[in-house]
C-alpha cells in the first residue's frame, strides 16, 4: 500500500508540474501591399507582413500601437485593442519615399 501512495504522489507531483495555466489569447492577422514590410507591436518585432498573413499571430488581449515599416517606403502606424478569443486586422499600404 506505501508503494502505491508513493507512486500516485509522484505522478501527481509530475503532472501538476507539467501543466501550465492557460493563457488568454487573441490573433493579429496582417494585410500589407509590402509582403517584406516588417511588423512591430509596442515597438518589439513579431515578424514580416507576409508570413503574418498567412498565418495569424497569437497575441495576449490587449491595446496595441502597430507599426509596418520598410526602408524605401514611408511607415504605418496604427492603434488595436483586441479582446480575449478576438482577432484584429490591420490593413496598411505602404507608400514609396519621395526623393
């Protein structure tokens, strides 16, 4: 019988220290004429406009500035408040610098 108490604290040990508690999640979904175009929340690089959109990024809810910037090209800027199990789309177009 203490083998199998022993047993069953330990397996209860290990699964509880494997489990993580869920995190609330939302998705960011990016469209942009510059598939190159980088993609910046808050100021912290997630990733290029192409791969954005082709599959959403997974984001904690929350208020977020998005920047898509690109040498050659003038920068968008915009502001997302995205809930828990929403998604946001930011649409931008890029335009070309002038010389």
């Amino acid at each position: 019988m203490r083998k199998f108490a022993t047993a069953a604290l330990v397996a209860l040990a290990l699964g509880c220290a494997t489990m993580k508690p869920q995190q609330p999640v939302a998705h960011l979904h990016v469209e942009c004429n510059v598939p190159d175009a980088m993609v910046l929340l808050d100021d912290g690089l997630v990733g290029k406009a192409a791969d954005l959109a082709k599959k959403d990024k997974t984001i904690h809810p929350g208020f977020y500035r998005v920047e898509l910037r690109h040498p050659g090209y003038y920068s968008y800027f915009t502001e997302i408040s995205v809930e828990e199990g929403a998604s946001a789309t930011v649409k931008a177009e890029l335009h070309v610098l002038l010389d």
